[in-house]
C-alpha cells in the first residue's frame, strides 16, 4: 500500500486544465487547457510554478489535445486538428511536423519510459468505435486490439513490452493489460465496471503499480492497483478526479480535480506526494 499527502493546488483561474504528463526530467508539466472555446497545450514549471503556453504548436484557429507524449524533454508528440481533422504533430524544439495523418481521426499518442518506439495510439473507426495501434519508427501503423467496440487510452508500460488501456465491453468500462502485439491475449484487471470512459490508467515508472479513473464507489476518484489488478486503493476523495499521470521519479501523481468532461466543465491540475 503506498501513502499520500493532501492534495496539492498546482493551476488555477477560471478556465479547464486536464490530460496533464511530465517531461522526462520531472522539471515541467504539458497538459490541455480548455479557454475560450479553445483547447490548447501549456506547460507549468515545477521549480516556480511559471504558467506559459506553446506558442508554436497551437495555432489560432486549431485545437491541441489530449495527453501529450514526450520522446526527449524537448520532443513530444501531441494531437492537433490544424489539417482539418485530429491528426499526430511532432514538435522538436519548437519546430512542427505532421508525424502521423490517416483518413480517421487518430489520438492518444503514448511512448514507454525514455521515449522508445513503438508508439501507441487509438484511432476511429466509426461513430462507435476506436481501436489501438502501434506505429514504428519507419511510419508502419499495426492494429494491436481485436474489438469492435472502443478500445482507447493505450499507455505503455516502462519496459515497452506491454500497455494498459480501457475497453468499452457490453456497456462496461474496464481496465486491460495486454502485450504490444496483434495478437496478444488481453487480461481485464477491472473487478467490475469502473463507470466512466475516461478511465485513463497510467503505470508507475518502475511498471509496478497503475494509476487510474474509476466512479465504482459513485465520483470519478483517483485510485491506483498492481500491475495484476491486485491491491486496489483510492487515494483521491471528495471532489471528483481524474487524468492522472505518475512523475518520472515515481514520487508524484498529477491529476485533475473537477468535472473537466461535463458539459459545464471545470477543472484544476493537482499534485499528490507519496509519503
């Protein structure tokens, strides 16, 4: 069992802070910030708390969404709509390339620890369903899942070898943990149905626990599990929480407090310190 501090206030203001991930060195924080109709990307400087927002990558008439994924502190790959529909940009420092841009919508980007290939993310398939996919550093996109539901929000763990993600299964929102192949058997970690399809699990930088979403006990809280499902804690309470993403050093969860998903949104990011 791991043990946390009262949440910690990281943003604040009136507009709608979600999808948050660190840089590989821990020092900032990316995340989507939903202001005036727009979503965009900004990042937040851990040292001074010193808000700014990705000039380069949000264009005036776009949006930016979505977790962003980082190859290098000054690499990352984010989803952006600039072409007309949500595509996968790469900035390397500051300079914009379009990575990846298929006929259906693709989002979700998600690289293993230290920014190894393949990457993961989930891409439409119709009105009602999306599925995963890795895509080499050569450009080749490979399915990964086998559904004809929505299988979403990949996330890999450290070693790169295998990825959680959530499923959609008959109405039921759950956990799975499955290996980085087309072929592979997926294992459902979920004991039951989470509740909500923003269920978003993240694993830990040393791949032994999962942080994740889930409204079993009524509210979207933050709760964490072993990589086998097992030992299953909340560790948010209150107010709902969501989109939460592990530090680098293990010692730091990042999430959202608020209802960032409603249709009157709101949303704050927050820290909650191991102790």
């Amino acid at each position: 069992m791991l043990y946390f501090h009262s949440p910690q206030a990281l943003t604040s203001g009136s507009d709608v802070d979600l999808r948050a991930n660190w840089s590989p060195d821990g020092h900032t924080i990316l995340f989507e910030r939903l202001q005036g109709g727009r979503r965009h990307l900004w990042n937040i400087c851990l040292k001074d708390r010193q808000e700014s927002i990705y000039s380069q990558v949000n264009l005036p008439s776009s949006n930016s969404t979505g977790r962003a994924a980082f190859l290098t502190p000054e690499e990352f790959v984010f989803v952006s709509d600039q072409s007309g529909q949500s595509a996968l940009y790469l900035s390397h420092t500051g300079v914009i390339t379009s990575l990846y841009a298929p006929e259906q919508a693709c989002h979700g980007p998600a690289f293993g620890a230290n920014g190894h290939w393949p990457m993961l993310f989930f891409q439409q398939a119709d009105q009602n369903e999306y599925h995963i996919y890795k895509l080499e550093e050569d450009g080749q996109a490979i399915r990964l899942t086998s559904g004809n539901t929505v299988e979403d929000q990949p996330w890999p763990l450290p070693d790169g070898k295998t990825f959680v993600y959530h499923a959609q299964v008959e109405n039921q929102h759950l956990i799975y943990h499955q290996a980085i192949s087309p072929d592979a058997t997926p294992i459902c970690l979920s004991i039951a149905d989470e509740g909500t399809a923003y269920v978003t699990p993240f694993p830990s930088p040393d791949g032994t626990w999962i942080a994740f979403t889930s409204a079993q006990e009524g509210s979207e809280q933050i709760w964490i599990m072993r990589v086998d499902g097992t030992e299953r804690q909340q560790i948010t309470f209150g107010e709902p929480h969501s989109f939460p993403a592990w530090s680098p050093d293990g010692q730091m969860i990042v999430c959202t407090q608020g209802q960032p998903t409603a249709k009157q949104p709101t949303g704050k990011l927050i820290l909650l310190r191991i102790s």
